[in-house]
C-alpha cells in the first residue's frame, strides 16, 4: 500500500468512528469488572467489522443498501438505557443510574451501538470500499483492526483519567444517562 493509500484509510476511520469514542468512554466507565472490559473489546470488534462486511458486500452489489437502513432501530438501546437510568436518577436522585447500566454492559449491547451508530460508517465505507482491489481492502481490513484497538486504548485512558472519573462521580448519575438518550436519539434520527 501507498503512504496515501495508508494515510486514506485512516482518515475513513478516524472521520467514521469519531462519534465511538463517546460511547466506549460512557461504556468503560460503566464497566465494573474484567469480563464487561472484555465485552466493550469484543463488542466493539465485531461491530465494526460487522459494519465493515455490510459495506463491502454492498460495494460489490452482494446486498443492497435498502436493508442496511434499519440499523438506526438500534438506537433504541441506547434511548431506553438512557431513559431508565434517568427515571432511576430522578426518583431516587441518587448515584443508582450508573449502576443500572454497569449491569447492562455486554457484548450484545455494544456490537447493537456500534451497529446503530454505524449509519456515517456504511455512507463512507460502501463508496471507499467500491474503489478497492481485494488486495487493498485487505490492507484497509488490516489497519481499520490497528485503529480499533487504539481507538479502544484512547477511550479506555480517558475512562480511566483522574480528570474524567471525578467530573463523571460528580455529573455522571444523570448526564450519563442524558448522552445515551442522546446518542440513541442521533441514532433513530
């Protein structure tokens, strides 16, 4: 691959996943032992190389588009954990948001928010997919694999940041739940 080829396919994922790196921040602070860790990882994988398969199969005309639009559906799991967690945050104006959705954390959970935020994703990837050589695409496969798992050591890091765990203990009982309503609503919409 070209210095440009390179440089191209890390501009298509930094300009598709940027929006992820709000979502796995949310998720890893949820996240209350290995094994959820383990799912975020997982979870994250598999949706965006579930993205990625939906893309090249309809940039060779395998599929057709028409049935990729449904993903926005799942945003649904977004808007309800987000709905919920604030209904339990308004109740009891308590820190019991958090909680409610660290049990929620699981592999389903995050390939179904990768999917559903994954609309940007399939409109860049299927026209950038079209124009590659099978050769190439497995160069971009290759390093769209590197990108994940930096993306996912970013967004742990911040996660983990002193700064970001006190602003998400003080804020974090009913903001939390705000971005998922958020980001399940930019999902549906």
């Amino acid at each position: 691959m070209s210095v440009t080829a390179i440089l191209t396919a890390i501009g298509v994922f930094f300009v598709t996943d940027t929006d992820d790196l709000v979502v796995l921040l949310l998720l890893w602070l949820a996240a209350k032992n290995r094994q959820q860790r383990q799912q975020i990882i997982a979870g994250q994988y598999l949706g965006i190389l579930s993205l990625i398969a939906i893309a090249w199969l309809v940039s060779r005309g395998v599929l057709h588009y028409d049935a990729a639009h449904l993903t926005h559906w799942l945003g649904l799991v977004p808007l309800t954990l987000g709905l919920v967690g604030l209904w339990q945050w308004w109740r009891g104006r308590g820190p019991i948001a958090t909680p409610r959705l660290a049990q929620s954390v699981s592999l389903p959970l995050v390939w179904s928010m990768t999917i559903g935020n994954g609309g940007d994703n399939l409109s860049i990837y299927i026209p950038y997919f079209t124009k590659l050589s099978p050769a190439a695409f497995g160069g971009v496969l290759v390093i769209f694999l590197v990108l994940i798992g930096i993306w996912l050591g970013v967004s742990y890091y911040l996660a983990r940041s002193h700064t970001t765990t006190r602003f998400f203990e003080r804020f974090g009982t009913w903001l939390s739940p705000l971005l998922f309503i958020t980001i399940g609503l930019l999902i549906l919409l």
